[in-house]
C-alpha cells in the first residue's frame, strides 16, 4: 500500500515538474510552432504555471503603473503642500500692506486735517501776520 502511494506520489512530482519546465519554456518563447495545435497543447499544458506565477508575482508593467501612482501621489502631496505654504505667505504679505494701506490712510487723514486747520488759521490772520509768518519761514 505504501509502494503504491510512493508511486502515485513519484508520478505526480514529474507531472508537476514537466508542467514547470513547459510553462518556463513556453513563457520563454521556445514552445513556438509552426502546427498551431501542437501550439495550443502546450499553452493549456503551461496555463497552471503562468496562473500559479502570475499570483505569487506581479507583472513589471503593472508594478510600473502602481510605482508611477505612487510617485505621482507624493509628487501631489509635496507639490499640495509647498503651494499651500505660498498661499499662506502670499496672504500675511496681504494682511500687512492692508495694515499699512490702513495706517496710510490715517496719515493722509491726519495731514488733510492739520492743512485745514492751518488754511482756516492763514485766512484769519491779517496782512502784516502773513508778511511775518512768510519772513519766518522763507527767511527775511
């Protein structure tokens, strides 16, 4: 009894290793005949290997498609995060000329004040006020 199952066991290890080295030759190209029968045979009789390789491995084209996914997600990311750093620096810069525009402003407020105050003062004062106050400044 054990013989026998030692035999099976034997004939289905040489079976396995014939399908492997079919699979590994027609996978290489060199199961390639012209009688396309023949052909077909040997592609059903390699089909377990390249199934069985096919699950335990991944293609170099679709590992390449998931790489340049992957690369193209950090790309994003890093390009995401450098353009949102911009962003917020761009609006600070913003934020601080609003603030200056706003102190400007004040300025120009402040000086259009002091002007009508001094207009009101120059039209009040008398002729010989005027001639001294332009002595003072301009020099007699």
């Amino acid at each position: 009894m054990q013989k026998m199952f030692r035999r099976w066991l034997i004939t289905i290890g040489i079976i396995v290793l014939v399908l492997i080295i079919i699979g590994v030759l027609y996978e290489n190209g060199v199961l390639d005949f012209e009688w396309q029968g023949l052909t077909m045979i040997f592609a059903a009789l390699a089909a377990p290997y390249t199934i069985v390789k096919k699950w335990l491995e991944k293609d170099s084209y679709s590992q390449g498609i998931e790489d340049k996914y992957e690369e193209l997600n950090r790309q994003e990311v890093k390009h995401r995060t450098e353009t949102d750093i911009e962003i917020k620096e761009k609006e600070l810069k913003i934020e601080e000329l609003e603030i200056e525009i706003k102190n400007k402003e004040k300025e120009v407020e402040r000086i259009e004040h002091k002007k009508k105050e001094v207009k009101k003062k120059v039209e009040q004062m008398s002729l010989d006020e005027l001639q001294e106050e332009g002595a003072n400044y301009f020099g007699s």
